[in-house]
C-alpha cells in the first residue's frame, strides 16, 4: 500500500522540514491537506483512486511541487525560496477570527524535555530542546512581514518560555530591530513570572496558551503533568494583569478520570477567568506512554487510526466510556460559550459587518469539530 501511494505520488519527495523554513510539515499532511486545497479539491484523498484524482490535477495544472530539507535563513535571502509554498496557498483559509488578518506560524524552539503520558510532542519533536537563535527567529519574523505582509504570528513551540533567559533575549531583539508584529505563544504554568509576561507583552505577544489540562490534581499527577492548580491560578491570574488574553486547553478520559473529576474541570475552567478554553478527548497516540498504558489495559476500543484525533475518544476507562467522555466534551463547550455573558463579550469584539460573517462562520466550522 505504501509503497504503491509511494509510486502513485511519485512527484513528491520526502519531507521532513518546509514551511516559512520552520514548520513540521509530514508528508501525510502535505499529501492530505496542502495539495489537495491547492488544487481544489474539497476534501483530503481517502483512498487510492482519490490520490490518483490528486495526482491527476497535479499534473493537469503543471504544478511541479518540490520540498527540501533544513532550508535555511541564509538560503532564503539568497534567493532559493522553491520550497516555500505560500504563495500557493490561498490565504482566506489562514486568516484570524474576527480581524480577519492573515497569519502564519514560526518555530523559535523545538522538542519537549516533559514527560506528560498523554503528549506525542517527544515523539514529534524530540525531548532535548532546540534553539533557534533570537537573531535567526526576529530575522525570520521580518522576513515573513516583508514577503508575505503577515503581520500576526503563532510561536510554535512546546514550550517557548522554558529558558526565561531565551525568552528575554527574543524580546531585546525584537526591540532593537524594531520588528513589530502580534504574535501568541504557549507555556507551561509553572515556568514564567510577572516580569516575563510584560516583557513578552511589550515585544508584541497579545495571548498565551496554557496548556493546564484537569482541574483535578490526582489527574494532573497521574498523568506527570508536573504542575498543580495553584500555579494554573496564579499563571493565569498575572498573564490577565500583564495585558494578555489566556487560552486554557484541557483534557478528558485521562487516566483515573470519572464523570466527576471532568465536572471539577470544567468547574475549574470556568472560575479561571480565561478568555478562551479548549476541551479535547484523551487520545493515546502511538509514541506516549498513554498509548502503552492503553494497550496493556484493554482500553482502547478500536483499531481504526482516523479516530485517533482529539475530538474523539477511543479509550473506554474502568468505569467511564468513550461515549461518556465525547457527551461531556460537548457539553462543556455548549455550556462554555454559549453563556450569556460569553456572547455578549464576543459581539462586543465585532468591528464590521465582514467580522461578523467571519465569525458566523467559523463558528459554524468549529461545531462540527466538536
């Protein structure tokens, strides 16, 4: 089979690095969205005969695709820019809510040295950490301002304030090269303090992520997350009074989860005063310590990977079933957001006409990823 979408695909190499020269592209990502949307096809190819479709517009429309590896910054100011693929993209479907602006992603760090049973980051990115220098990250940040006009950036990075020192060098020169662009990162609650949040505030970042995942520290410590819920509050508490919007993510169906101790989630996520919470499904991917666990229990209830994703469960728990998980999942996004003064805060952000059809939309795309 793989070798027959191998033969079937035969244009495209193997890519292990292109994107603004920094993204984790996968070839099945590549081959499954990225062509497809450039070519126009509606949906991602499910089966032979739809890669045959693919490979067939490809050609129809003399769309020589090449990606390369490790390209570098030097390469780039150069001239060689034949693996970006930017311009292929029709940027409508990479555009912020509300503002509707375009954005696009960079990698100051890569890899995960923690050792949450539930994350496939180790396995994607390695656990030793990996610095691009602040130099490399503000040039490349300028780069996609000047080429492209993008002028919101998602830092994609774990952990991007994992070395306090990193972060700070990344703000200085930011400044001294007076690139102003918006930019959101992630971090962990435990690794950041007041200084760093207004530091990060005034070099341009206007929302961080928290990855908190349970309000229930029995889950957090089961599932080595290495934090607890004081440190959510605090975190929390500090990034609200440096300027920053806060997106909390949190997980249901870890391991010793109960219908209660996802109440006490969303009970905990709801007193945080976060502007946006994310509730996904437990999914043991293979690579984590989730998935062994899972295997060797019994848990897993099918072998079927397209439900591997993490609007799904797959994992029936002593006492709590994957059914159970995905109702109170959507449960608690309804009664997220669709909370009277929830609404009320996000019609406020509408400037126009055109943000609000933007919205509409997108929230209708979102209701059926949940």
């Amino acid at each position: 089979m793989i070798a027959h979408l191998k033969n079937v695909l035969r244009e495209l190499q193997t890519v292990k690095r292109a994107w603004f020269t920094s993204f984790n592209m996968s070839p099945s990502f590549v081959e499954g969205y990225i062509l497809p949307q450039i070519v126009g096809m509606e949906e991602k190819p499910r089966n032979i005969r739809d890669y045959e479709h693919l490979q067939k517009k490809l050609s129809d429309e003399d769309i020589d695709v090449r990606f390369f590896c490790d390209i570098r910054m030097a390469e780039l100011n150069e001239g060689k820019k034949t693996a970006v693929l930017f311009h292929l993209i029709n940027p409508i479907h990479y555009r912020l809510p509300f503002s509707g602006r375009p954005f696009s992603l960079i990698t100051p760090v890569r890899g995960c040295p923690y050792q949450c049973i539930f994350c496939a980051a180790m396995t994607y990115y390695g656990k030793k950490l990996r610095y691009h220098s602040p130099e490399k990250v503000v040039e490349e940040m300028k780069w996609v301002k000047d080429k492209f006009g993008v002028e919101d950036l998602l830092f994609w990075s774990e952990v991007f304030n994992a070395r306090r020192d990193y972060v700070m060098a990344v703000c200085d020169e930011i400044e001294r090269k007076d690139v102003r662009l918006n930019w959101v990162c992630s971090s962990r609650v435990d690794q950041l303090d007041r200084e760093m949040l207004n530091r990060i505030h005034r070099a341009g970042c206007w929302m961080i992520s928290y990855g908190i995942e349970s309000g229930s520290q029995e889950i957090l410590d089961r599932s080595k997350k290495g934090a607890n819920l004081e440190q959510t509050r605090e975190a929390v508490c500090l990034a609200k009074e440096a300027g920053l919007e806060v997106v909390g993510h949190f997980v249901f169906g870890l391991p010793g989860e109960t219908k209660e101790t996802i109440r006490e989630t969303y009970k905990f996520a709801e007193g945080l005063g976060l502007d946006y919470a994310q509730f996904y499904c437990a999914v043991p991917f293979p690579g984590t310590q989730l998935y062994d666990l899972a295997r060797s229990n019994g848990w897993l209830n099918t072998s079927d990977w397209t439900g591997f994703e993490q609007n799904f469960s797959v994992m029936d728990l002593p006492g709590l079933s994957s059914t159970d998980v995905m109702k109170l999942r959507r449960k608690a996004y309804k009664d997220y957001y669709l909370r009277p003064r929830r609404i009320i805060r996000v019609l406020r952000r509408i400037k126009s006409f055109r943000e609000l059809r933007g919205l509409f939309k997108k929230a209708l795309d979102f209701s059926t990823w949940i």
